[in-house]
C-alpha cells in the first residue's frame, strides 16, 4: 500500500532572506517528498539581494506558493493607535497591548482568515510556522478550531509575553527551538516543556569551499600582509555594527600603522547611518560596504576573522559557515551564538555592547596567530562533527512526522 503524504502548508510571515530562510530552503531542498507533501505561504515574494525570489526558489524545487498581499495600513489604524497611545502615554504594557489590539483588528485576524482559508482548500494536516510565536499569531488564529496539527520553528531567540505564550500551550503541538538557548527562553516565559524540541541548525559540510587567497585578490584586491575583519549580516539595529565601527576606532588608536580592511557585507535601514559613523571616525578608506552580495561565503572566505556583535541570535549559520571555511570568529555573549562558540577553544566572545572588550577579542587575534589558527582548527572540527545537514533534516522530519496527522487534540 502507497504511503499516504502529510499535507504541510509552511507559512512565512518575513518580508527579508536573512539566515532563518536559507535555513528553511535548505531543509525544503533535502525533505522526504514521500513522507511529506509540501506547499506553501508567504506575505512577500522577497528576493536575495538582486538575484532570486523566494517564487523563483520554490518553483525550482518544485513547491507551490501562494502570496497573500498585504495592504497598508488603513487612516483609522493610525489614528486609533495615536490616539490609544495618547490616552495611556505614561503606562508601556498597555501602550503595547492597544497597538497590538488595533493590529489584530486591521493585519492579523485577515491575515488569519486568508491562512485559514488555504488550510482548508488544500486539505492540509499540518500548518508549519517559519518565524516566532510573535510573527505567527494569524496562524495560530487560523488553525483555532481546525482538525490540523500547528508546529512552530523557532529560528531567532523569542519576544514573548503571557498572551502569546497562552496562545503556543493552547494551541502548538510542538516547538522546534533552533539551540538550547532559544528553548530556554521558552521555558523560561512558560511554554509547556512538553512541547519544546531542540533542533540545532545546521549547513552541508561537504559542499565545495572557495579558495581563501583566490578570494582575497578577486573580491578584495588585497595582499596576504593585509588583515581583513568582516562582518556578514542584514544591516539592521539587531545586528550591532556600530559597535564593531566603534571598536575599529580604537584599533586604529592602537595600532596607527596596521595593514587592515574591515568588510561589512549587506543591506538595511542603517546602511547610511554606518557610512557617516565610519567617516566621522576617518575609517572610510579602510571599512568598504560591498551592499548585498549573493556569494557571501565567498567573501566569509576571504576574511581572517568574521565579527558577529548582535545583540540576540537563535543559531546564527553564519558562524557555521566561518569555522567551516576555517575563518576565526569572535561573537557577542548572547543566545545562540554563545551557544555555538566555545570561548578560547572555537572562538572568542565579548560580552555583547562591550566594545572594549571588542577590541580587546581583535587585538588579540590580529597579535597572536598561532592562537588564532588553533581556534579555526578547532572550530572546524566542531561543526564537521557537530552540525551536519544531515542531523538538521532528519530532527525537523522526525517532529513533523510524529505530530498529529489531522487529527490534533487541540479541537
């Protein structure tokens, strides 16, 4: 007898491709199409950079998507949030909870019955939330009363309060957090154990790496007596580069006479903001932004150290993607990255908004090279043991096979 499929609609609610997307993809690319029949929902039909857009990916891999528009934000909305924040100006939570209200009213709830809508026409056993309980309250809505098991992958360390959290134990049959440090969070806010799962991401550490000196002269034009710093990443409050541009400016107190070049590759709302930082700092012959790039372990290759300053995290691939290319990272104390990089054994860390403590990560790995080739020597053995695809697909796999098939206890 034929295996009868479970039926997956994925909801996406994102409007960038940033780490949590390629790790979908690259779990769409490996599923087992026997056991599982994908299709999904997506908010935005967003591109990487300037080359593909996510209806372009999916239709390579042979996946149905479907787009649900989303309008502005209507006069009333407007107004009504100006006018509720007005009424309780000098009380936060009920500030927050009266714009969250007018949300619901005017994005969510739509948002839901589309969602819910789809669920229903496609028969769907299961609907897969790529984001947070925060992002994801319309899908939580939409599968309310439905006959369909709801999984939510947890890929960024969550904001979360008691409504949400409320809304996940109600109605999630499991929770796949991408590092024990993002389940953690759930726990701690109290999400039912029950339902968390750790599911570590992963990358292919069998796919061909690019050359680092063949990277450096055709990407950077730069001689091998050059140090090159980088940082790879949307380029967004979050991420903290600011911080990395400030502890720039302090190396180059230090060290006026270094050969250097800091990288910072990517796009977003503070692009211009860095620019004028690193020229008032006189750093702008030496920090070049390259804007978006397709091939950006290409350039991670080329770096000698890859910074990652954020200010949270949920497994960044990223940092996979360095020690696999055996480029020394140095990274902010917080969940997930924390996680990956074993203090002065794989990497250095800092404790995140310390930009002292910054600079003193790059001193150390721009004077001591042999301590730094032991670090990228020992990362790499890390992630070939430890972060594997394969472990990836095959955890995801497990936890939506075993969930409910259309018949979840929740209705």
């Amino acid at each position: 007898m034929e295996q009868q499929r479970k039926k997956i609609l994925l909801l996406d609610t994102g409007n960038e491709w940033g780490g949590g997307t390629n790790s979908m993809l690259e779990l769409l690319k490996r599923i087992d199409r026997n056991q599982f029949e994908i299709g999904c929902c997506f908010y935005q039909n967003y591109t990487r950079g300037k080359g593909d857009s996510i209806a372009q990916v999916l239709a390579s891999l042979g996946i149905p998507v479907t787009f649900i528009a989303q309008r502005k934000q209507p006069r009333w909305a407007k107004i009504a949030k100006e006018l509720l924040r007005s009424l309780v100006f000098f009380h936060r939570p009920l500030r927050l909870k009266a714009t969250r209200y007018i949300d619901t009213l005017w994005r969510i709830r739509p948002n839901a019955q589309k969602i819910r809508q789809l669920l229903v026409q496609q028969q769907s056993d299961m609907l897969y939330m790529n984001n947070q309980p925060g992002s994801n309250a319309e899908g939580y809505l939409a599968a309310a009363d439905l006959p369909v098991a709801v999984v939510q992958h947890c890929r960024i360390e969550p904001v979360l309060n008691q409504a949400l959290v409320n809304m996940v134990n109600q109605r999630a049959d499991a929770v796949i957090a991408v590092s024990n440090g993002v389940r953690d969070v759930l726990l701690q806010h109290g999400v039912e154990a029950k339902k968390c799962f750790t599911v570590f991401n992963a990358i292919d550490i069998w796919q061909p790496l690019p050359e680092r000196e063949a990277m450096r002269r055709q990407l950077l034009d730069v001689n091998d007596d050059t140090f090159v710093f980088g940082s790879i990443g949307s380029l967004i409050a979050r991420k903290s580069n600011h911080h990395i541009l400030q502890a720039l400016a302090k190396f180059v107190a230090a060290f006026p006479d270094a050969n250097w070049r800091m990288v910072i590759l990517g796009e977003g709302p503070e692009h211009d903001a860095l620019q004028r930082q690193a020229q008032q700092a006189g750093l702008q012959d030496r920090v070049i932004f390259t804007g978006f790039c397709s091939n950006a372990m290409e350039y991670l290759a080329a770096f000698d150290v890859f910074i990652l300053a954020s200010k949270s995290e949920g497994l960044p691939r990223v940092v996979l993607e360095a020690m696999l290319l055996k480029t020394a990272v140095i990274g902010s104390r917080v969940t997930g990255t924390a996680e990956l990089i074993e203090h002065d054994k794989t990497g250095l860390l800092f404790d995140y908004g310390d930009v002292q403590g910054l600079f003193e990560q790059m001193k150390t790995l721009w004077l001591d090279a042999q301590k730094r080739n032991l670090l990228l020597q020992q990362a790499n053995t890390h992630v070939r043991e430890h972060y594997a695809i394969e472990h990836y697909v095959a955890g995801v796999e497990t936890i939506l096979k075993n969930a409910p098939n259309g018949s979840s206890s929740h209705v």
